[in-house]
C-alpha cells in the first residue's frame, strides 16, 4: 500500500541527502519486506541521472549493472548488489543540471504558441537530389573534419541563444 511509497521515497531521499546508513536502512526494509529487487534497481536507475547526473556519469552504468545483476541472480543474492549502488549513491557527489535542462525544454515546447519552428536547412539530411536543390545540408560543417569545434547555428533561428541550463523554470 501507501508503505511502499513512502519507503522508496525515503531511500530516495536518504541517498539524495548522502546518508549511507539511512540509506541502507531504507533498502534493507523494502527487502526485508518483500519487495521486489528490480523495482529498487529501476528506481535507482532513475536516481542516477535524476540526482546524481554528470556530477558522476558512472553512476548510470553502476545502476543499469544493478538491475542486471538482480536480474540474472535474484533474491537473496541481489541484495549486496543493491546494497553497494545504494551506498555508491549517498556518497557520490549530486547535480541535477540535466534534469533540470531537460525540464526547461520541455517547458519551453509546452508553452510555445503555434507550430514549432522547422529544423534549419542546413541541418537537415539530404539523401536525394531534390533535397539537395531545395538546400537541404547546405553550409553544414561537419566537426570531424575540423580540428577545433565549429561555430554553427543548431537551433532554429526562434530560439537562437536560448541556453537550456542557464533557463529558470517559471
């Protein structure tokens, strides 16, 4: 019932907040009381790039490698797997800069007023001949062959110099 919830919210939280013992108290008492160790797993599939994110890019491969591991050997086994993902994740260091990126663009889409800008030529493939006569990939530089990034539009023009991590949520 509503135990369930609140327990995986306060492993949640308990990792967000990096008490590895809460942390581990919280986990041990949804196991201990049945729960299921992929749900865990899919939850801290989440977690890794909800809260952790790039502070630690590791952490998602530690995460998806949790649930395969609990996956392929189950209860009791899995459960020194959650554990240790569990702990990784209190004491890994916490951003939520792309969470909350992604929110903003989503934002942004949500609110926009009338049909979404088209994608810039030039950023458009172009695998026939018509294609390329009405433009398509024209003046696109292909970083590869530059030693340096190059300097290129990749928005469309109605959002030229929006920055998706500078952004505030209203």
């Amino acid at each position: 019932g509503e135990e369930h919830y609140n327990c995986i919210s306060a492993l949640h939280k308990s990792m967000r907040g990096s008490d590895e013992n809460a942390s581990l108290y919280w986990l041990a008492r949804m196991l201990e009381g049945g729960e299921d160790p992929l749900y865990v797993a899919r939850r801290l599939v989440r977690f890794a790039s909800e809260d952790i994110g790039l502070a630690d890019p590791l952490a998602l491969t530690q995460a998806v490698a949790a649930y395969q591991g609990c996956h392929f050997i189950g209860m009791p086994e899995c459960e020194v797997i959650l554990a240790q993902c569990v702990v990784y994740f209190a004491r890994a260091p916490k951003s939520v800069e792309v969470y909350r990126a992604y929110g903003n663009v989503k934002e942004c889409l949500r609110t926009h007023t009338g049909p979404l800008p088209p994608v810039p030529l030039h950023l458009r493939n172009a695998p026939t001949r018509l294609m390329k006569n009405l433009g398509y990939g024209k003046g696109y530089k292909y970083n590869p062959m530059y030693k340096e990034p190059v300097e290129q539009d990749y928005l469309p023009e109605e959002l030229k110099g929006t920055d998706f991590f500078k952004e505030q949520k209203t």
